[in-house]
C-alpha cells in the first residue's frame, strides 16, 4: 500500500479513526456524537432504532430532531443529517427509503494486488495472493460507502481463476469473515466471485451443473460460507464471456447454470448474480451480419421466464462496453420475468482513466430515461477505488462514487444536485466552481474521444488515448468501417437490425435521423462525412468542431482548476492540477490524431481553417 | 527447457553425443572418425595441426585427404569435409580463409529464461535468473555453429539490466568460465553485453566515462573477467537507445564512452562493440522534420576518427530497424577510419516470426550488393534459436543460420548455393524441392507483408500481422501517411534529405524514380495511388496484385510443402506443416486489411475485380 491512509473524502469533518461499534445503532451514536462537536452544532438529535431495515425518518418534535429506523437505517440518517449540517444546510426532514435493496460495488480485485482496470493503485484487500488489508483503511472505506447508502461489496475480480477461488474455502474462507464482520456494522454486506468451473478441479472433476454431484458440491461449499458469514448477499459470476468457462461448455443452457448456483444459495437467502456480458470475441473483422451489441440479447432475452426467483442478471447499460455514449442495453427491456441488475462502470476505463476529469451522472441519467418503467431490480457499479492516496488517483473522481450512491439509494440520477452535494463536502470554498467543472467534464471528454456515439477508437488493450483503426481488424467486434466518404454502422432495417431488439418507441427515436440524438448517431447509422445535420453543419465539420472545441474546453478545465490555488487544500490542489496537464496533452492527442485521420481519408479541409496536420 | 535436447540439425548423419575433446584438433579427429563410419567413407584422410589460424586447406595427395590448418581450422576443414560427403560431392579441394575475423551470434536472452524477440522457445543459456543449460545441447548447439565457422557468441540481451548485470562479477562469472571453457574447442569465443551504467550502481555512483573512479572501475572488471576467460573476444554495449542508459547521460560523446570501455578492454586484446541503434524514440508524429533513418548517421558520422582501434561500432544493415525491405545503412558508407560490424537479424522479428517462411540470403545479398568496398571489419546476427525441439520453431529457419555462418565465412551472400547446401544435407530426398520454397519464400513474405518497401504496417509491439495504422500515430517515427491519395515519405532533396546520407551512386539511384528499384520505392518516395510504375500498373493495383498474389502464394508453398510427405521424417513434416497453416492464414489477413484499408482509403477498386472486403 502506498500509505496507511486514505483521507475521509467527502466527510472531512469527521475524525480519521473511527470509534469501534459492534452494531449500526452503536456506531451511529459515536459518528454522531463526533461529528456535531466537529461542525459545533448544538442541534438535540435522538436516534430511534428498531429492527432491521435501511430505511429511515428525519423528524423534528419540540426542537429535537429524531432519526428513526432500523439498522442501518439510523446510520444512514445519522450521515445524511451530519452531510447536511456540514454543508448548512437545514435538517433534512423526510422520510427515506431506497430504491434498491441491493446497491452494489464490484470490486475487479486481483489477489496479487493488481485491479483489473484499476487506476488508483492497486486492490484495498489484496495483496500476495492473500487478503491483506489496511483496518484502518477499510473502516474508512466503509464508511464512506455507507454515507452515500452503498450497502454491498464483491471484493474480488469476475476474471476468478486459481488460487482466487479458494476464497470461499478454508483457510480464506475465515479471513473472509472477518471482512463481513468489519464491514457488517456499516450496513455492507460482502459478495463473492466465483469460478463456475471450480468443481471441475475438485472431486466432481466436471462442471456440468445437471451432474448431481456438481450439485451437491456447490450445496455444501454455499454451507459452509454462510456458517461462517450469515449475511452473504450471494455469489457473482462471469461464465462463457472471454474465455471464461461456463454451461456451454457442457451444452447446457445460461437458465441451467444459474439455477445450478442459485438453488446452492437459496436455502440460506442469497442471490446469484449472473453477469450478461457474453459475445463473441473472436469476431472476423470482415463478417457484416455479427454485430456485437446484438450479443447480450440474442443470449438471454430467449430465456425470460426460465431463471429461478433468486437469480439476478447483472447487464452492463449499454449494449457494447461501458464506452463514452452508449443507448441502453436493450436486455433491459427484454426480461419481464427476470431479476436484473444494471451494471454501471465508476473505473473510467473508456472515460479518461481517472487521468482525465469524467463526471459519469449526466450519463447515467441518459441511461436512466431509457430504462423501462420499474427499470432494474438492483444496481451495480464497478469500483473506482485503489490504494491510492486519494482513494480514485484522481480527487475530483470520488465524485462519481458518491453520485453513484446518491443514485443507486434515489433510484435516478440528478447530476446537478449530485455534483453540488458532493463539492459543498469536499471543497466548501470552491463549490460551485467545482461544480462546474464536474458538469461539464463529460461533455469536453466526449467532444475530444468520441463525439457522435463514436466508441472504440482507442488503444487497443490499454484503452486510453486514441487509435482510429485500433480495433478496425480486431476480434472484438468493434468496427466503425471508415472510407473515403463514410463512416459508422447501419444498426436499423436495412443493416444488422439491432434496433429491432427495442421496443417500438425507442426503435423508432434511433431508427429516424430526425429524432436518433446526435450523440448516437454514429452509433446507429452509416454516414457519408458531407451528411448534414440539424444545425446545418455536415458530420465531418461537426467531428472537426467536437474535436477542436473539445481540445480547447479541455484547456478551460484546467485554466478553472489553477484559478482554485489557495481554495482547496494545496497537496489537493497540486495533484489534480498534474492531472489536468495529462488530460491536457491527451485532449490534444485526440484532436489532431482523430482530425488528421479523417482528412487524410476525405481529403476535406476545415472551413475554419484551422490547423488538421496533413 | 522444452526436452533435453536439439537435434544434430542439418548434420544428421553426425552422432547425438559428442566425444569428449579439450581441444579443436582432438574434437575433429573424433567427429572426424564418426562421420566417415556414418556415411560409410573407406576415404583416408589426414589432419596436420599447425598453430591456432582459423583458415585450412583441402589436400589430397596420394590417394588421401590432407586437412591443414590451425585450432580450430582443422576442425572447420573437418565439417567442411563431412559435409561435402554427405551431399555426395567430390572432396571439396581448396584454400579456405574467412572474411570476416569474427562471426557472431547475438544472443537477446534474458536471465529469467526469456528471450527478447525470441521465437523458438525459451533461452539455451538461462533459467531462474542464472546461467543454467544442458550441456549435451550446448555441445550439439556449438557443433552446428563450428560446421559452418561460427566463431563467437553474445549470450544475454543488449538491454542489461539488473540481475543480469551482476554476469561479469563473482560468483556468476565462474558460471561464465564453465560456458567459455566448453565452448573453446568449437572455436567459439565468448561475448557479454554490460550495462554502460553499471558503476552508479557501484562504488564509483556514477558511470561517466571520463571519471577516473568510473575508468579504473572497469578496468578492474576487465581484469577479473579476463582472469577467468581469456580468450572473451569483448564486450557488447547498447547505450543512449531506446531508454537505455549512455554517455550523453554525462554530457559525454559516444566516442568518449566507447573508448573508455575500450580501454578497459585493451590490455587483454578485447573488442568493444558498440550498436549504433540510436534514434528518438519519443517522436512526435506531427513532426516532419525528424526523419529516423537519419538518426545513426547524424549521431555517429561525424565522431568518425575519434574512436579507439579496437572500438566497433555495430551497424543494423538498414537504417530504420530490420524491415522486409530497407536500403542498406548509409552509417556504413561513412565511418572510413572507423571499425564496423554489420548486423543482421537472425530471429524473424519483421519477416513472419518463424511461423511464416522467410529465408534471409537474398535480404543480405542486396544489402551486401550496396555495402562500400571493403565492407565491414567484422559481421553479427541476432540468433533466430531457443530451446524449441527444433532450434528455430521452424525447422526450415535453421536455414537461415546456415546461410549466415556461410556468409560471415564467405564475405558474400549466395542465396541458391546456400539453401541447397543446406537442403542436401537436411533433407537429402526433398532437397530440390526445399531449396525452392527456400529460395521463392521471402518475396511471397514481401508481397503479402511488405510490397515496395512500405515498413512497419506491422501490429504494435508484437510485430506480427498487420495493422495499417499501427505505428502512424506513435513515438517510434515509423511513419507512412497515407492519405486519400498517396503515401510514402519523400527522403530525397525535397523532403526530408535522408538520401543526402549516401554516396553519389546510391543517392542518384534512390532519388530517381527510373531508376530506384521497385521494392524500395515507397522508402524513398511519396507517391500518388495513380502513380504508374514502369510495367504500366498504378501503384495502387500494385498494393493489391501483390497482396493477393503474396496471399496465393503462400498457398502454394504450403501446397509444395505437403507433397513432401514421406520425403521428409514425419514429425518435421507434421511440425512444418502447422506453420504453413498458420502461415497461410496469416497472408489471408494481410491480404485482406491491407487491400481493405488503401481500397477504403482511395475508393478505387481493384482492376480485375478481386474481391476487397469493403
């Protein structure tokens, strides 16, 4: 670990050690008790617990206020009333209640310390191949995921292969517990990865989830974790997807594989989160009827109504990658008798690295307004989290987690109130800059890395900084299949057909130029680069502008950081103005990368003239 | 290692086992004995030992063969003998004197077992970051290299860093002594790459050249490495390349940082190779003033006269990096009071990674063709061997380290006379047929990979397969940029003058589109896809007629191929055959992406209608 410590992020009022509580209820009083002395408050507050839910009433009888619930929910009442004291804000009277029960962190943790698309540093838990965490460190952790409502963790990688599936088995399966039990008074439950070809290096010797003994096998190891962590909210797995093993491989269906977990679980409450991230990844580049984001659909969308009743598939928002500007998955919208689970990436693997400043809200709310009525069953999010110093590697960055707490609790996204929220606790003096700059950071990234629903044309493995055909003849299904005069791919009738796996309204908005948003354009059509578009300039002009303003804007960005000298604390202040030099430089690297690409192959100049290096 | 052993390669009528011998004479006198009983030879022949040259005559007189040379002359005559037996001819009569005075193998091993560029399987000499070989093989791996006067090897990577640094220091140097001492008789003299920077890691702290500590710091070294090996022919030096550390760390000139090692060497009559592969690494792809090819002789032409005399500077035989195709290095054209080496590239880092077919005889001969009068004092290959059952992954790239032995003897490339040489011995019952898709092998590579000299289309960091735009907006100042119309750098007068590097004949004959040879012209010329070539074809029908003849081609040596069966041993015929697959799936994609991508670029399809994917 880089250093004993992550900062208390955006509760800085409170004391880095945190007063030992055996219960919700217990660590709920000292939290409070610590932290009206550090906001001098002289507010009467009472705390009312009484069983176990999450949720939790403000109320004010004869000048004292009175958090009421059970636990956690105290808890959770107990941080929104300090957050709002802190901000001065008045007591926040109301009645709480979240939208999803299970509102979970997935952590791509390695055992060796390494995260899987991590950029803050290596794994919080982690390290030698064993569970090797900081205490300290993690009561932190917990507790700033319970003061946003986050109330489950994976901790390990959905990429499990040997030794990480000796987790859940003696002697790890004791280290495990004792994480539940640190983390189980901040009202976090623990989940585990597990490799669904696990038995098959065991007695069983096989897989295949219809052998009895397979059965029997999973049965007895789901006994022994909830012996000793009673409270496991349940297992989640990746199977068949990047060569990753799972029922195919004994030519049973997804519907049998997770039942086969799920039916291990049930008796002791837990669920079991199957993860829809399957397509073929060994695509020819020259094959025009696969087209990737019909994949996650065409997979499961054909076994609604088969999945037992704890069962819950975990699907990524959008149909192809967590890229920039995606439409939501249209799974979503296919599984009425099905448990699902939206799956959100806080780790900025397509949106900047966590080098470039990204504000993930605004596009959760796109996502959100596309979901259907009811939308998902439980909410997901891959972590963002390291050992590094600031917990994100980028400061502003831990803005996206708490935006995601906020969101996974009120069940939508207000990217404003969000930003405003979590600046006002963070940076009391720079607030409303800060705010800015977070609402407009994932316009500038998009205008520089992907305007028009462009995804993919970045470096191939790493992911960040651009590469227009990086993935042009790859195996990844990711093609834009940019000529002389054209670019994108036709996603309608006349094409692959994709859109017809939405409903009729959406199918319909995306079909149409007229009412496709700009911003998905290129994701559904195929267009000439002198296409005009609504305000009159054509798709080539419009990709020159994006990328010169985006380059610009990027500028702006940090033009507003430095200005913020003397107003945030100085080590902060330093840091993420060093970020800002690299996301500089990057936007810039886009800019005439991605301009220069496309007038060598159009051989169209910009009609304002501006420098495209030839 | 893969199994305990190579096989006797392309002396299979010799014994796996080698008698022991402590010195060359008594080795050839047994090896000697063995072959003639093997091919069944009722000739007498008799070895006269004299002195230690490396040259030998062929006698007969009377009715018996009179080999007469020195340590390891005799031994050379010997194998020559054998040899010439084995493929049935006369009694190869003559005086035989080698070109160059030493012939080496580079070896890019790393300690861990690795090898940088490797393509045969792990390393010969390393293991677990230690010398650490089987001494049957190292015996047989010596033999083969002795046959054809292979006189000298570089066991470890030019890229030395710790460990491996610690080779020429107690106790690994007594490892060291061991690998030297069994490789004496074979004629074969030790080398090892040192790290310029090694004494800032010892008691001197820094590592500038003209730093006393620094100089008797080496000396010291010297002396002891000497102590132990006598007969070490030098030391290897890679600096200031490519991150490695150098002199220009010190503000010192690579003529001063030579000289000092040099003279470190010099009381014990070792060499100093120094690699002139200096060039930015960290260009800007915007900047069209750096030219790379231009970098070596900017760097070392003019400290010519300022080097030592037993400092050799060791000069890639192109300018760029081991492209398909490249000129010759005007760095060689330059150093007149200067020593040089040239090297070549055994490991087929650019030519197919010993999966595709590529033998190398007429790349040298066309370099050798453009070499000054004279040539270079001494000559170098990159090894292409590992510890593959093979040697080489493929059996047919041994090949290629035949014809390197027989040119460094020769001082001349004679691609025809070398693979069937090579052949007759391998395969006596296929030789015909091997020499041809020897000889027809590395214009089908070129075709498919590397029509008219375009370089470095190449997948990034593997350099296998093709990737357009690869390297086009990368550090590395490979640079083609294609645009809608044309393609290629201009390096004569007009552009960025690299061609003023040559003497008068070369630069007139490259700067002249009459008269500079098809396959180069795209290194030399930017040139629009209409452009007509002397045959009447556009450039562009070029690119495609290439591709998909390269593509066809390669189908036919694979055809060619298994018509051998039963010609060849089964278990190379079966091994060689996987690789013609792969091989052939290989210029299927190159085919495909490369006329996929100038067909998208220009739009113009291909005159006979072949299909480009669109």
């Amino acid at each position: 670990m880089k250093q004993a410590s992550g900062t208390p992020a955006w509760l800085p009022f409170l004391p880095m050690d945190i007063p030992a509580g055996n219960s919700s209820a217990q660590l709920a009083r000292s939290e409070l008790a610590a932290g009206l002395a550090a906001l001098a408050s002289s507010q009467r507050v009472e705390l009312e617990v009484k069983g176990a839910d999450e949720g939790y009433d403000i109320l004010l009888r004869e000048g004292t206020l009175h958090i009421r619930g059970g636990e956690p929910g105290v808890l959770y009442g107990t941080y929104t009333l300090l957050q709002a004291l802190a901000r001065g804000e008045p007591a926040p009277l109301g009645n709480y209640r979240p939208r999803y029960p299970l509102r979970m962190l997935n952590h791509w943790d390695n055992m060796d310390g390494s995260v899987e698309r991590g950029y803050a540093g290596g794994s919080l838990f982690f390290n030698n191949n064993r569970l090797a965490y900081d205490q300290a460190r993690i009561h932190r952790y917990a507790r700033m995921l319970a003061s946003v409502g986050i109330n489950a963790i994976c901790l390990n990688n959905v990429n499990v292969r040997p030794p990480m599936d000796g987790l859940i088995l003696p002697p790890q399966l004791d280290d495990l517990a004792g994480l539940a039990n640190l983390l189980r008074p901040y009202g976090i439950r623990l989940l585990v990865c597990v490799d669904f070809a696990m038995p098959a290096r065991h007695e069983p010797g096989t897989a295949d989830p219809l052998s009895p003994q397979v059965q029997a096998w999973w049965a007895l190891r789901a006994k022994q974790v909830y012996a000793r962590i009673p409270d496991l909210a349940g297992f989640v797995v990746k199977a068949d997807s990047e060569h990753r093993p799972g029922p195919h491989t004994y030519g049973r269906s997804h519907a049998q594989g997770a039942n086969m977990l799920a039916r291990a679980l049930k008796p002791h409450g837990g669920l079991l989160f199957w993860r829809c991230f399957v397509y073929n990844c060994r695509q020819d580049w020259r094959d025009r009827q696969t087209d990737r984001p019909k994949a996650a659909y065409e997979h499961y969308a054909p076994l609604d109504g088969q999945f037992d009743d704890n069962v819950v598939l975990q699907i990524k928002s959008g149909p192809v990658d967590f890229q920039v500007r995606e439409p939501v998955s249209p799974l979503l919208h296919a599984l009425p008798q099905t448990k699902k689970a939206l799956e959100l990436q806080l780790a900025q693997e397509y949106t900047g690295q966590q080098i470039d400043l990204f504000y993930q809200a605004a596009q959760w709310q796109d996502i959100f307004r596309q979901l259907p009525p009811g939308g998902a069953d439980y909410i997901a999010a891959v972590s963002n989290l390291g050992d590094d110093e600031s917990w994100c590697g980028h400061d502003l960055a831990l803005a996206n987690l708490y935006a995601f707490g906020r969101t996974a609790w009120r069940g939508e996204s207000l990217p404003g109130r969000y930003a405003m929220e979590w600046a006002a606790l963070s940076f009391p003096e720079a607030a409303g800059e800060i705010t800015k700059l977070l609402l407009a950071s994932p316009h500038v990234y998009e205008k520089y890395a992907a305007p028009l629903g462009l995804g993919f044309m970045v470096n191939p493995q790493t992911h960040y900084g651009p590469s227009p055909e990086g993935y042009e003849y790859a195996l990844w299904g990711t093609y834009h299949r940019a000529n002389h005069e054209a670019i994108g791919i036709d996603r309608g009738p006349e094409g692959t057909n994709f859109t017809a796996q939405y409903p009729l309204h959406l199918r319909q908005r995306f079909e149409r130029l007229t009412t496709c948003p700009d911003r998905l354009l290129l994701f559904f059509h195929r267009l000439r680069y002198d296409q005009r578009l609504a305000d009159g300039r054509s798709l080539l002009q419009r990709i020159y502008d994006d990328h010169f303003e985006g380059a610009q804007e990027a500028e702006a960005l940090q033009a507003a950081w430095l200005e913020l000298a003397g107003r945030v604390p100085p080590e902060v202040h330093a840091r993420v103005a060093r970020r800002f030099e690299m996301q500089v430089q990057n936007a810039r690297e886009w800019r005439d990368v991605i301009n220069t690409y496309f007038y060598r192959k159009s051989g169209i100049p910009d009609e304002q003239g501006r420098l495209i290096h030839p």
